[in-house]
C-alpha cells in the first residue's frame, strides 16, 4: 500500500467582541497548491468560528480519507477536545459535561465528529501571533470575515441564546 498524501492545515476564527460579528479562515495546503477558505457571522463568539474553521477545512477536501490531513492551529480547546478524548466522552455523555453542564457548541462539535471520523487525521496546537505565515494569514482572512457586511446569522448560536432576529 502507498503512503498517504498529505494535506497541511491551518486554521483560525475571530471575534469581534465576544459575543460579536465573528469570522473563521483555513489554509489548505497540498502537493505545491493552496486554497484560502473563510467566512464569518454577524452574532457568534471566538470559541465557535475556531471550531467551525476546522469543520469547514475539512468539508473542503475532496475525499479525505485519502489523506493524512495535519491541522495546525491556535486553540487548545480544539487540540484537547480531540487529542484527550473530550469528544467521545461528551457525545457518550449526550453533549453533558461534569457537573450536568451542557458542552457549549455541541451542534459544531458534532459536526466535526462526524467529519473527522474515519480520517488520518493529525492536530497540533501552535502558538499565535508568533510569526508562522500560514496562521497569520488565517488570522487575517478571519477577521477580515468579521468586517465584512451582510454577514449571515449564526441560527444555532442566536437560537440557544433565546435571540430575537429577523432575516
């Protein structure tokens, strides 16, 4: 059997304010080429747009399974969830933590569950803001997201926070 190509990733979200106007942003890189993916949210906090860059990493590869995918990226939220086994033991637990706490974001968590199962799939936590050209991109591209105008709503978020929004 061949050795799997791999896919370098890197991700990113911003908030402006926290709950604010939100963005997310991926690099994707893979055999000398480079894809920029990003968007954003009017209403959506720093927490969820981290972990929507990587679920829309990963909807962006054309059949991952065949691939190593490496995700570099700023948050140890999404390093520990998946590295330590958070998610698994939430799911298990129907989305509840200790202490019968919900797991804030769950319908994003799910997704990436649901996206990342089955795959070679690698994620490495690096530091931000410390030079490395592809997460500064990604930082960027997020917050530029963020800016942008017209920006859709985040129907989850502002649902589970009782929000009232017209479309």
């Amino acid at each position: 059997m061949s050795e799997l190509k791999e896919i370098i990733i890197y991700t990113d979200g911003a908030c402006l304010g926290n709950p604010g106007p939100g963005g997310y942003a991926a690099v994707l890189n893979f055999n000398g080429r480079r894809k920029e993916i990003s968007g954003g949210f009017r209403l959506t906090t720093n927490n969820r747009m981290e972990i929507k860059a990587v679920n829309e990493a990963l909807k962006a590869i054309k059949f991952p399974e065949k691939y190593k995918i490496k995700i570099f990226t700023d948050s140890r939220l999404i390093v520990n969830a998946y590295n330590l086994g958070w998610l698994e033991k939430w799911s298990e637990k129907g989305w509840m933590r200790k202490g019968n706490e919900k797991v804030q974001n769950s319908d994003l968590w799910k997704e990436f569950l649901n996206l990342s199962n089955g795959l070679n799939l690698e994620i490495n936590w690096i530091e931000g803001h410390s030079g490395i050209l592809e997460n500064e991109l990604c930082d960027k591209l997020s917050k530029a997201a963020a800016i942008k105008e017209n920006l859709p709503i985040d129907t989850y978020y502002e649902n589970e926070k009782g929000l009232q929004f017209f479309t």
